[in-house]
C-alpha cells in the first residue's frame, strides 16, 4: 500500500507540474501575443507572424521597397518600376498598432499555425517628381524602335489609287501614361498593361475611315477625264497619264489636283502653238517664201490664265471631250499658216498692194506708203491685224481731211482713201521716196473701197519691203507715230 501511495503522490506531482507548466506556456503567450502579432499572419501579404509593430512596419517597409509595377508594352517589350526608383516609403498612421491591439491574446493557441490575414489601406509617400527620370528611361520612351503613328495614305499603284492600312505603332501618350503609373501606385497594382489601358497615340485616320476612301474614289475619276484640244494641225491631249502628272502628294491630303502643274501643260501647249507677234512664212503673189520677222500684232495668243482656270475646272468636274483654249489674241486660220486665205499683201519697194478673198485675188492696185526721206516709213517685215473699220471719218490731226474708207493696223497707221493723189502719182513707184504718206498706206478709192469691204477687224495685213528683204527701214520720224495725214502735195 505505501509502494502505490508514492506513484500515486508522484504521478499527481508530475500533473500538477505540468498544469503548472502549461499554465505558465498560455500565460507567457498571452503575454507575448500582446505586443507580438500571432505567428503566420499578414498585413496585405507581408509576413509579420511573431513580429512586434515595431517590426512590422519594419517588413512593410522592406517589402514597399520591394515593389515592382511590370508594364507590359507593344512588341513584347517590358519595363520595370520598382519602390526604390520612386521613393516608395511607408508612412506610419498607428494602423499597424491598432491591428496588434485588436488582437486578443487570450485566444493565440487558437493560432499557433494558421495566424490572421489582414487587408487595410495603409499609409505611404513616394516622389512624384521622380516619376520624369523614371518614365524617361523606359524602353517605351527611350527606345531607338519607337515608331510614330502613321495615318492611312492614298497611294497610287500604277493603275488606280487605294488606301494603304495606317501604322499604329508604338509611340506612348505621356500625361495618359504617366497618369496611368500613379493610378497604379496609388492602387498599389504589380501590372499594367499598356495596350488594355489604350495609351498609346493613334493615327488621326484609319484605311476604313469614309473620308480618305471618298478621296480616293474622287481622284480615281479624275483619271478617266479625257479632254481634247484640237488645234487644226496640232492636237493635245490630257488623260490619265497627264492627269497623274498633274497630282501633287499632300500629307493630309493625300493627293491634290496642282493648278500649277496644269497651268505649266497649259503654257508648253501656248508655247507650241501662239503665233502673235511672231516670225511667220509667207508666199507672195509673185510665189516667193519670205520669212517675216516678229513684232507685229497678228496671230493667236492663248490666255494662260484663263485656259489654266478652264481646264483646271474641266477635269475637277470630269467633264471629258473636246475644248477650246481661251485666247486673248486670235488670227483667221488655227494651222501653222495662220494668216489663211483672207489678207492683203503690201510691198513697199513695188508699192503694190494686193487683196485676197477666200485665196482669190479681188484687188491689186499700186499704193503710196510712208515718206523715206522724212523717216516716216511705212514700218514692215511683220503680219498685223486689222485694228478697226471706219468709213466717212475725219482726222482733225490733218486738217480735218476726210476720207470714206479707214482699215489701221498698226499703231496710226492704215489703209485709206487718198482723193488728193493723182493717177501719175500712184503709177509713179518712187513717190513715196520723197513724197509719201506719214506713215499710211494711200490707196486709190475703188481699190479701198473694195479692200473695206472684204476686210474687218481681226484681218491680217502683211507689209514687206522686198521679196529679198523683207524688213526695209522703219520710222524714225515723230510724225510717223501722228494719225494720217493728207501727205504732200
């Protein structure tokens, strides 16, 4: 009996012991967990199991420095912004201290593994400023492959003109990016991806964009214009080549029809074709060529501008066919031989005038024309044009002589009536030597008359001195320049 009496008194000191003991474990946990947080527990992931506060704002502060925002880019480019680049650093607002004092310590063998997980908005400050240097150095801002957005382009494929795709590229919108990092931060986010969050910068238009394709339908119809110039012995025209080479390629516009371009087509066709004021070949009556000089006031002139403006308009509108140029000059026949079959023909060493109707000689009579030996020659080796039609005038310059027929055609002088002159003078050819007009072409009133009446304005009057020379001496007198006078007597 005393043998189990001591097993029993031993075995119940060792209960007692470690009651006692355990007593005393419980006692120092309640104690421990009062300024420790419960082992295994998290404050928005960050293990802070056994930690004071203290301590685990310390962790906080490590794993903030720790942070990482990935940025995913386009072409499979990455960059990285950690909590250091930026400064990232935890700001104490006792949070911490109030998660650990709202922990009961009385309840932490309750929590030997699994501690308490804890999410809570917790205060941190970072340098914004930073963010420049930051962003700055980035592969999506620092990168020798970024390529700017291309708009979708009008381009011409040899046939028609299409619409090529527009290139988005990879050039990122700053602010929207930057704003887009700080949100981010803020979030407390470990990713953004750049393409989702649409920061980079777009093209203004796009292949589908109705625009840009109604551009290039509206210049695709330019190209089946087809305008004709006729020019008697010359023709011009402007189709789909020329018209190509009339485009200029625009930025913004794609392609645009260039005035200039037309109005240098325009010019080449005046400079190919104007006959004013030009050297002209003739044949005489006698059947001679001669080669008259330039500087009269016949032929055809396009007006530039006008044509230009014209044409310009034409295949804007697409109006295809046939056109005139628009001349500010224009002579009876548009071949190279301008002059035509309807002219007079003076020559002032024979003093011979002769008059032609539809190539059938109607008048041939002799002339006086200006005074050599006063400088007042008759001015000749040119085509002129018929400046105007009168009959019964007068000419108060020369004593207010009146004549019934008047044809000028260059400056002052003109085809006239001369009753004043005899027969003997007009069959003398050396009259006007000394004794000849100021500058006109005195004309036997039958022949004048005649002359009057199958002329008009705009008619050719083509004055050479010689078959051989065609330019004789030209005014050098004042009274040359004078209106008709009644010529000595």
């Amino acid at each position: 009996m005393k043998k189990l009496s001591k097993n029993l008194v031993s075995m119940l000191f060792l209960l007692v012991l470690l009651i006692l003991v355990l007593i005393g474990i419980y006692a120092f946990g309640i104690y421990h967990f009062k300024t420790h947080f419960y082992n295994n527990s998290t404050i928005n992931g960050v293990n802070v199991g056994e930690m004071t506060a203290d301590e685990a704002k310390y962790a906080i502060q490590n794993q903030m420095r720790k942070y990482t925002i990935t940025c995913k880019e386009r072409n499979n480019v990455t960059d990285k912004i950690t909590g250091d680049q930026i400064y990232l650093t935890y700001k104490d607002d006792g949070s911490v201290e109030k998660l650990l004092d709202a922990q009961d310590s009385r309840f932490w063998i309750f929590h030997i593994t699994l501690g308490k997980k804890y999410d809570i908005p917790l205060g941190y400050t970072y340098d914004q400023s930073s963010l420049d240097d930051v962003m700055k150095n980035m592969k999506g801002f620092s990168s020798s492959d970024i390529q700017a957005p291309e708009d979708a382009k009008i381009v011409d494929d040899g046939s028609s003109f299409t619409v090529s795709e527009s290139v988005q590229g990879n050039t990122l919108d700053y602010n929207k990016t930057k704003k887009a990092i700080i949100q981010a931060i803020e979030n407390h986010e470990t990713e953004l991806d750049f393409d989702k969050l649409d920061l980079y910068e777009k093209p203004d238009e796009n292949a589908d964009s109705a625009d840009i394709q109604e551009k290039a339908a509206d210049i695709n119809k330019l190209l089946n214009v087809n305008i004709t110039y006729n020019l008697a012995d010359k023709e011009f025209t402007i189709d789909s080549s020329n018209i190509r080479d009339f485009l200029t390629e625009d930025d913004k516009e794609g392609y645009t029809l260039s005035k200039d371009k037309v109005a240098e087509w325009v010019k080449n066709m005046a400079y190919e074709t104007d006959t004013y004021g030009l050297s002209h070949k003739f044949r005489t009556t006698s059947g001679k060529e001669i080669q008259l000089t330039g500087g009269g006031d016949y032929g055809w002139c396009i007006y530039q501008e006008e044509t230009t403006n014209d044409l310009y308009n034409a295949i804007l509108k697409g109006e295809s066919g046939e056109r005139k140029p628009i001349y500010l000059y224009s002579a009876l026949d548009r071949g190279a031989n301008d002059i035509g079959d309807t002219y007079v023909e003076i020559c002032i060493t024979k003093q011979e005038m002769w008059c032609y109707k539809d190539g059938t000689l109607v008048v041939d009579t002799p002339v006086i024309t200006g005074n050599h030996s006063l400088g007042e020659d008759t001015p000749s080796g040119s085509v002129y044009a018929i400046d105007g039609k009168e009959s019964n005038t007068t000419f108060p310059e020369a004593h207010n002589v009146k004549i019934s027929y008047w044809l000028p055609f260059v400056d002052s002088c003109g085809i006239h009536d001369a009753y004043w002159r005899t027969d003997a003078q007009f069959n003398n050819k050396s009259t006007y030597l000394t004794n000849g007009s100021n500058g006109c072409i005195n004309t036997p009133k039958d022949a004048a008359a005649k002359i009057y009446d199958v002329m008009d304005v705009g008619y050719p009057v083509v004055v050479y001195y010689s078959e051989d020379q065609p330019v004789g001496p030209q005014p050098t007198s004042a009274n040359a320049s004078a209106n008709v006078s009644a010529g000595s007597q």
